[in-house]
C-alpha cells in the first residue's frame, strides 16, 4: 500500500530527487525531507512539502522531531557515508549508540539507526521503494558487451565481491586478468575505483553486489554519472551489476555516456530477490 505520507531522510546526490519524483508519481501525498547537513541538496529540501536538517550526529534531536512530526514511513536515500560519523559532533544518543557497536560498518551503523527508527513508530521501507525506472534488469545496457576477457573477470569478480560483501566490508572489487586491484572499505566506490585504477591501468572490470540477506532499507547498491565518467577517466573498461539489486540513477543518460566512452554495463543473472519496488 503506497503511504499517504513520507519522510525521505536525504544524503548526497542525486538519488533523494529521483526517490521524491517516484514518491509523488506513485501518489504519495505528503512527503517530508530530513536533510543531512552538508550532504542534502537545496533542490530536494525545496521539492518537499516540508523539509529540515540535522546534523550527522544529531540523531537524538533528529529522532525527536521525527517522533513528533506524525509520520508514520521513512525511506533513507543518498549517499550518508559512516565515515562522516568520524568527522562531527555527537549528541548524547550518536555517542551512545556508537560506543555500542563492537564493529562499525554501513550495515550496524545504518541497522542501528533503523531500530532506533522504528522505535518510535516509524517503519522504514526499503531505499529501493519507486525506484523502478532506475532499476536495470538482466543483460547487456550498452551498444558493447563485455569481451571474453572481461566476461572472465566478471565471473571471478562477481565471486570474490560477494565474498567479501558477506563480511560487510564493501560492495565493490576492482579487477584485471583475474587479479583483484582493489576492495571496497569505509572509503566508498569511488575511491576504490581511484585506488585500483593506479595499479592496473586502463581495463580493469568494476564488479558491484549486495549480499545474499541485504537489508533493501539502506545502502542499496547505487550506479550514476558521476562514478561512470570516473570509470572512463581511470581507464576501466566493464562495469558489471547484480539484475534487479542495484539503483542506476539516470539510466538512460548512464548508458549514453558509457557507450560514448566503451564502458560495457550489464546486469548478471542471480537467484537473489529483486529490490522491492513497493512499500
């Protein structure tokens, strides 16, 4: 059922704008951004009905005007990196959940905060929530597939990223020849495909996977224009994602730019469930 209201609490880029243009499309009636300071964009605090902003750390006074604000659906979107938690202030409650946390990662940072969420009487529904048309399916996007040796890199790719996203430590693997170039940490995807870049040069493949159980509510896989001119810039040649698991923001302006540049894109078969598309 689509929700009357909604709360977006809205990072970086580009992905709170399009999730409030799904939002209105499906016909939610009021919708609410909780903007990050210093992340949320001004066009999607003005695009809302109503719009405020909190802090990183500031879940505390972030929690209470949400209990208040009579609510009752949140999605999260936009790039909220754990790393800013490294770099601001911390209310009473940040403080406290973080010092709970033995291990500290998008998975029970962001989980934590869920719980915290829904708490209070607020479920949060999956990121991926009117997403459709930004959500590729299976196959080649591009005027290019993927050669042999990069279709090789791609299965050993895929293999290893799931891997490693299994022990929640990123997404993403950059590899060439079947040597793996970089892996995704705290630093995010475009780091890592600066990182790799510096030791295998031009044509190395870009592998991006959510794990087997993850939670569609946070850090769903994401793919835009930013990160597809860095992949032309740092030379890599094939970009290849989970069907029906990861968020492509402008799809269409995407796979102009990666045939303009060579860069194949396609989506692999897998057993796994699609991101839900509905609350």
């Amino acid at each position: 059922m689509i929700p009357d209201s909604l709360v977006i609490l809205a990072g970086r880029g580009d992905y709170p704008a399009c999730a409030l243009a799904g939002a209105r499309a499906a016909g939610v009636r009021r919708i609410i951004v909780v903007g990050v300071r210093g992340m949320a964009e001004r066009r999607v605090l003005r695009a809302a009905d109503e719009s405020v902003v909190f802090g990183a750390g500031e879940l505390g006074h972030a929690l209470d005007w949400l209990e208040g604000c009579g609510v009752r659906h949140m999605m999260l979107v936009g790039q909220i990196t754990p790393l800013a938690l490294f770099r601001t202030r911390f209310d009473a409650l940040t403080r406290g959940i973080l010092a709970e946390l033995p291990v500290k990662n998008a998975h029970t940072i962001f989980g934590r905060l869920i719980r915290e969420v829904e708490a209070r009487g607020v479920r949060v529904i999956p990121s991926s929530c009117f997403m459709g048309a930004h959500i590729p399916g299976e196959g080649v996007l591009t005027a290019r597939a993927p050669d042999a040796r990069e279709e090789q890199d791609i299965r050993f790719g895929h293999e290893a990223a799931m891997g490693v996203c299994g022990l929640d430590i990123g997404q993403t693997l950059l590899v060439k020849e079947g040597m793996v170039l970089a892996v995704e940490a705290f630093e995010g995807t475009n780091a890592t495909v600066r990182r790799g870049a510096k030791l295998g040069g031009k044509g190395a493949v870009m592998v991006k996977v959510a794990k087997a159980g993850h939670d569609m509510r946070f850090d769903i896989p994401v793919f835009g224009e930013h990160t597809v001119r860095l992949c032309h810039k740092c030379g890599v040649s094939a970009v290849a994602f989970q069907a029906n698991r990861l968020v492509m923001i402008d799809r269409p302006r995407v796979v102009e730019l990666a045939d303009r540049y060579g860069i194949a894109l396609v989506g692999l078969r897998t057993d796994l469930p699609a991101a839900p598309l509905e609350p």
